[in-house]
C-alpha cells in the first residue's frame, strides 16, 4: 500500500511553485515520517497562477486573440497517467501540482481543477486556484472568497452524492482530514505596489488584504476543516517584472539587485499573515494551521544563488530577446516569435519575470520540506497522524 505521507506530500506541495517530484519524494523518504499506511489524502488548494494548474483555461475565454497566445497546447508527453489539459505557459513541472502529481516517478492521483468538467476526478480533492486571482475586490471572479464558494458547493454536492451512494466523491470524514492550503495576496501586492503611492498609503491597504484570508480560513473551519497549510509571499522587489519597470536610479535597489520597497510591502503583509495565523491558532480550537515563510526562502536563493551550485542569474528571466537588463518586456508574451527560450534554462531563477524555472522551484522545494521554515515546524508526515 502506497505510504499516505506521498500523497499528503504530493498535495501539500500543490500550495505554491517549487519543486520537481523527484526532489520532492527524495527529500520526503530522507525526512522520514512516511511509515504510516492509510486511504489517499484529500487535498484542496486555493490560490492564483502559482499554483492553477488548468482553472484559468477552463473558465477563461482562451477563444480570443488577446488570450489565446497565453495558453499552451496539452504537453505531448506519453508517460503522463491521465489525459493532460491545456495550461499557461510555464516550464515542464513547474507549479508544485503539475510538478508531485503529474510526474511518473510519483505514484499519486492527479488534483482536479475545480472547473476542469471532462476528465476530472473529484474523489481526492479540487484545486481551485485560478491565475490572476486577488483576494480583492471579493465578489468577482476568481477572489479567494469565490473560490471558497465553489467549495462551498462541492462539499454540499459531493456529500450528497455521498450519501445516495456515489462512490468517487469526497465523504464527511475526506473532508475533516483533509488539508486545505491558500497561497495566494502576490496579485493584490502587485496592485499595491504599482500603484505607486506613498509608502504608509501602501502598507495601509494590507489589512484587508490579510483579512479576507482569515475569512476563508474561519469559513473553511466552519465546514469542519482542521488541517491549513499557508504560505507568505515572496520577495516581489526581486522579480524581473517588478525591476523592468522605469525608475528614476538605483536608489531603491539593495544589495543584492531587488527593490526594497517592494520587498518591504510583502515583508509587510507577511507579518501581518504570520500574525493572524497565531490568533487563528488560538481561536479554532482543534485546528492545524502552518505558515510557511517562502520569502526567507526565495530571499536566500536570490542572495545566496552561486551557493546552490547551478544558478548564474538571480534577477534575469530566462526567457530571451525581451530586452536588457533583465530579460523582461511586458509587450512581448510567451509563444510571441520574438520569445523564445534559453538553451541553459536550469541556470536561471526567473522563468518568465514572475514565475519561477524549475530548478529554482526543485531548490525552494527542498527548504520547504525540511519544515525550517514553517510555524509551527511541521512535517507533511504529521498529517498521517492527523487523517
């Protein structure tokens, strides 16, 4: 029987982009924690682009010229367990999702896109991240709090169908040991920071920001969810998209190439998220919930980068012919003849200005699971014991 620790590993690590599926099933036999034996984890996730693994192109009009260039075909890769979905365009493996769950050295179940109808299956779980997505404004397609009303409905469907003797849904008892990961506020940042406006204005609109994900934690509690995985945000200072951008000089660049107020917004808004998971912890009782400081780790691989062995650009995207000094040109999109790729790919942190290659995942990966960086410090395995 297949170690519950995989498949928890396999979709705890859905939550954000990091890691190819062998880095990620080599760290967790290493870790151990992986001896107990039991039914598949259920898993839903919550997020945007960093973790949307079909949701945008199938509830998004990818009919149009102005979207259609975004999109890439289904990868033609004969290994791959089930039929593969059109995605955007990032590299092989590169969300945490695609990466556990659609690599053949991982046996696991793929999770479903929420809105993916033809070819899904729902018994495991959803993952309801779409690219794109905000926490506000909260009553538009597709902020956290809509996501969390799809869920909403497929628990109250899938219970149903439980109950007239369905069999691949998600039971009462899969949903109590479920665990629920939200990784998701870079999009909100994003606009927070382009909007160019004094600093204390900017750090102003955080909170409701942080607000709306302690409203969807509270809701998914309220369902009987107990087990939250959540990360912080990245450095958004040291994204090629965010350092492309005019700027007067380099007043604002610390030492190791990033915009510092940028990275003092996410430093912001991830204290704020760290602190709400503390009062959370304290207010729902029974409950397990993880923080997970991504940008400690990202931080460090962009300070650190020529350590990690393999690594020779921190700050430049890999996606070549879209202009000095980083790589960067928001006019010119993936599959444009003008972009075309790296041959030394691997050696790159940035893929395409926003999103990361896989190396650079396969190295976040490999902080991620050593638990260093969470509070409180928990091992995937833990949820064997919590199922």
């Amino acid at each position: 029987m297949i170690s519950i620790m995989k498949h928890v590993l396999a979709a705890a690590m859905t939550i954000c982009v990091f890691a190819t599926a062998a880095a990620a099933v080599a760290v967790a036999e290493e870790g151990g924690g992986g001896g107990c034996q039991a039914e598949e984890a259920v898993f839903f996730n919550f997020g945007d682009s960093n973790s949307d693994t079909g949701g945008v192109a199938a509830g998004s009009d990818t009919t149009s010229p102005s979207r259609r260039p975004r999109l890439l075909p289904p990868p033609h890769r004969p290994a791959l367990r089930r039929p593969p979905r059109r995605r955007l365009p990032l590299p092989k493996n590169f969300r945490l999702l695609a990466t556990a769950q659609n690599s053949e050295s991982l046996p696991t179940r793929y999770l479903s896109p929420y809105l993916e109808a033809l070819g899904s299956d729902f018994s495991n779980g959803a993952n309801f991240a779409i690219a794109g997505s905000t926490t506000l404004p909260n009553n538009v397609p597709f902020a956290l709090r809509i996501q969390v009303q799809q869920f909403l409905h497929f628990r109250s469907r899938s219970l149903e169908l439980s109950a007239q003797g369905f069999g691949a849904t998600v039971d009462e008892d899969g949903f109590r040991r479920a665990l629920y990961s939200i990784d998701i506020g870079q999009n909100d940042l994003t606009g927070i920071v382009g909007s160019k406006l004094p600093y204390d204005q900017m750090i102003a609109r955080i909170p409701p920001v942080v607000g709306e994900i302690r409203s969807a934690v509270t809701t998914l509690y309220n369902t009987g969810a107990r087990n939250f995985w959540i990360h912080n945000t990245g450095p958004l200072g040291c994204l090629p998209e965010k350092l492309a951008a005019p700027r007067k000089d380099d007043s604002d660049l610390d030492a190791y190439g990033c915009l510092k107020t940028a990275n003092d917004v996410a430093r912001e808004f991830n204290s704020q998220l760290s602190t709400i998971c503390d009062e959370m912890r304290s207010e729902l009782r029974n409950s397990t919930i993880v923080y997970t400081d991504i940008f400690a780790i990202k931080y460090d691989l962009i300070a650190n980068y020529t350590s990690y062995g393999k690594f020779r650009e921190a700050v430049n995207g890999v996606l070549r012919l879209r202009g000095p000094p980083y790589n960067y040109n928001k006019s010119i999109t993936c599959l444009n003849p003008a972009c075309q790729v790296c041959d030394d790919g691997a050696k790159y942190i940035s893929w395409d200005g926003v999103h990361y290659t896989e190396a650079a995942n396969s190295a976040v990966a490999n902080k991620i699971l050593t638990a260093e960086y969470s509070d409180p410090r928990t091992e995937f395995g833990f949820f064997c014991s919590t199922a």
